[in-house]
C-alpha cells in the first residue's frame, strides 16, 4: 500500500510541529523517519496512522484520501512500551485483533487457534502462548507485541521507536529480524527513530526530519555519503568542523594549505569544512597535504583504533583509524604525527565573507 503525505501541517496551539511535510512511501517500502528529539517524527507517524488530524493538507493510500477511511483495519502499531494486555496469556494477546472483530468477519476459534501459532512460529516464541507478559523478556515482549500487530495482516505497519527500550544487542537483533519479517510479509513499514545507526542499517530509504521539516529523504547510501546540508551530516555520524579560509584555490586546514577536491568550488574566502573521523590518514612522516599534530589520547579497544590528536593552532581532532594500521604504527600519546584529510566536505550554506 503506497502513501502518500501531501503538504501536511500539524499544529499544537500556536507550535507548529510538522511543517509542510510532503513526501510518498512506495508500496513495500520500509522507511525510517529519523530526527532529533522533538523533530515531529511521532507526530507524523500518528497524523499517517490516523490518530491525529493535519492541521492542513492530508494523507492518502493508494491515492485514496486516509481521512475518508478511518478504520483503521489495515494498519498495524507498534510502540516503544510493548503496551500488551498484562493480565492477558501470550496467546491472548496476540489474538485479541482477530477476536475483537464483528462476529460477521470474526474468524472460528479454529482459524484464530492456527493463526496464532503461525504468528508465534514466526517471532520465535513456540512453547510460550501460554506465559504472561510479566514472565518475558524485553525482547520477547516486543516480538509478542509485533505479532500481535501482524494478526490483522496489515498492509501497513508503523512502529514508534520499536526497540527504543532494550538493551543494544538485543536490538540489534531485532531490527535485523524486522527486515526479515517486513520483507517476508511484503507490507509498507514506517517506523520511527532517532537511533541513526539503526535507520541506515534497517530501512530502504531514510527521511531526516528536524524541526518539523525534512532535511533529506534518501537511500541509507545517499543520506550517509551524499548529505544535503549540514544538519544531516552532523546527525548521520561523528564529523570534525574546521574553519577555514581559502586561498588560490587551496584550504588553509591547521595553517596547512591542503588541495581542494573537484566537487568542492569555495566562493568565499572563510567556511567551514567537515571530515568524518575516519577520514584521516596518520603518519609519522609529513606528506604534502599533511599537517602537523601532537597525540592526545588512543584508545585501541572496539573495531577501530580511535585517537584524539592535537594541532599547534590548538584544534582538538578526532580520528578513527583501522586495527590494522594501528598495529602497523602503535602511536603513542605525545608523540608528534602528520594527519593528511583524505575526503572533506563543505556546504555552500557555510560560506561567510
Ligand atoms: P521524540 O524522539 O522525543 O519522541 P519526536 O521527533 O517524535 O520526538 P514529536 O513527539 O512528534 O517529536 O513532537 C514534536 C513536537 O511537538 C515536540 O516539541 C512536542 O513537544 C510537540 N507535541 C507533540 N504532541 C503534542 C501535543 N499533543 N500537544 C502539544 N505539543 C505536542
């Protein structure tokens, strides 16, 4: 089922909480609204969902306006809080879409009974109908609470912060399973964020919101490698912000001047330059784009080597080098090094004269 957001305003009072929003979800899709807290990701979800009405401008399935259809009978919601019934068994939980219908489009106990167990077959949780919430995990809650929205076999699933309250390996986990599952299902996922990792990781396409606006919408690719302005860079990863001048046609970096590469065309003489951490090369021996810096701080212990190194203008830059060139090198704090950029990045908006 495609959905499309048409220029959508929410207003809470005098506060606008979504601000002309317009963008389409294509069926079978699985997109992740990615945002700051307060960035109007909630809210959006819940104006998709039929929950809270636009201020302006509207939302519609398959071309169809989502107001003129209110039941709600194709959309599945999971939250944050498992919100299950407590004093109701597994089984019962799960059930309870399926039971509650009109007696006329009510499934036989039968066909709820294989249901059911279909559903717990597929989050993994056979042998447990009978359990209690309270006698789970926080992981298997929320594998209760997913299939108990599956049930009404959605053709659209949105999820508020899913795996906001578990622990980080189970929710990792989990988000590669809701891959699974979403794909299996063939259903239109929207689910809800701020955990940047767990966006680029999970969902087909990425839409950064700040502030009620989008900042970008694109593939977890082109969010992370192409961002469309600053904002998206600072919130998609670690980053280093130096301000520069240009010269000649060269960037003055820690009072080294440093080639520009070909997509990036100063037109002011001051801006600010981005590099992600492990877009640096260290040496021990200067290169031509190389500056000058004191190591502050290794910390070799994760995936990457991460250092902090010092330059004489007194900037502090965080560095993440691989293991293997760590151990070919073993830096040591105090010592002197020459760190060369190998990517940077700078934004038009950025420019001051
Ligand atoms: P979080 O990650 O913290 O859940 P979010 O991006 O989901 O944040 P929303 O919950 O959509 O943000 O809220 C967006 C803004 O709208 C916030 O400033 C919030 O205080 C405001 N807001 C949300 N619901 C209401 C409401 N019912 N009444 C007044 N203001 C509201």
């Amino acid at each position: 089922m495609s959905i499309k957001i048409n220029q959508v305003v929410k207003k809470f009072g005098n506060f606008t909480a979504l601000d002309r929003v317009d963008f389409e979800i294509k069926s079978g899709e699985l997109v992740a609204l990615l945002g700051p807290s307060g960035s109007g990701k909630t809210t959006l979800l819940r104006v998709i969902a039929g929950l809270e009405l636009p201020t302006d401008g509207n939302v519609s399935f398959e071309g169809e306006d989502a107001a003129k259809d209110s039941s709600n009978a194709h959309v599945g919601f999971v939250f944050q809080h498992y919100a299950l019934f407590r004093h109701m068994s597994v089984f019962d939980n799960i059930a309870f879409g399926l039971t509650v219908r009109p007696r006329a489009v009510r499934p036989s106990k039968k066909n709820i009974h294989e249901k059911v167990n279909e559903l717990l077959k597929l989050v993994r949780l056979e042998g447990m109908a009978k359990r209690f919430p309270s006698q789970l995990s926080g992981g298997q809650r929320q594998r209760v609470a997913l299939a108990r929205a599956l049930a009404i076999e959605p053709k659209m699933l949105l999820l508020d912060e899913p795996f906001g309250s578990l622990d980080a390996r189970v929710r990792k986990e989990l988000r590669q399973w809701l891959r699974e599952l979403h794909d299996k299902l063939h259903m239109t996922s929207v689910f809800v964020t701020h955990d940047q990792e767990e966006a680029l990781e999970v969902a087909d396409r990425v839409v950064v919101m700040n502030q009620g606006k989008i900042e970008q919408i694109g593939t977890p690719d082109e969010v992370y490698h192409h961002p469309a302005n600053p904002f998206v860079y600072h919130f998609l990863g670690n980053v280093n912000l130096f301000h520069c001048r240009f010269e000649d046609g060269k960037v003055y970096l820690a009072d080294t001047p440093v080639a520009l590469g070909e997509n990036l065309k100063p037109t002011a003489k001051n801006a600010t330059i981005y590099i992600r951490p492990h877009l640096f090369d260290v040496e021990r021996t200067p290169g031509p784009q190389s500056f000058k810096a004191t190591v502050k701080y290794v910390n070799a212990a994760g995936p990457v080597a991460k250092m902090e190194v010092v330059t004489p203008s007194g900037d502090t830059i965080y560095i993440e080098l691989s293991q293997e060139k760590y151990r070919r090198f073993h830096f040591k704090k105090d010592e002197e090094v020459f760190v060369t950029p190998k990517e940077m990045k700078l934004f038009d908006s950025d420019y001051s004269i």
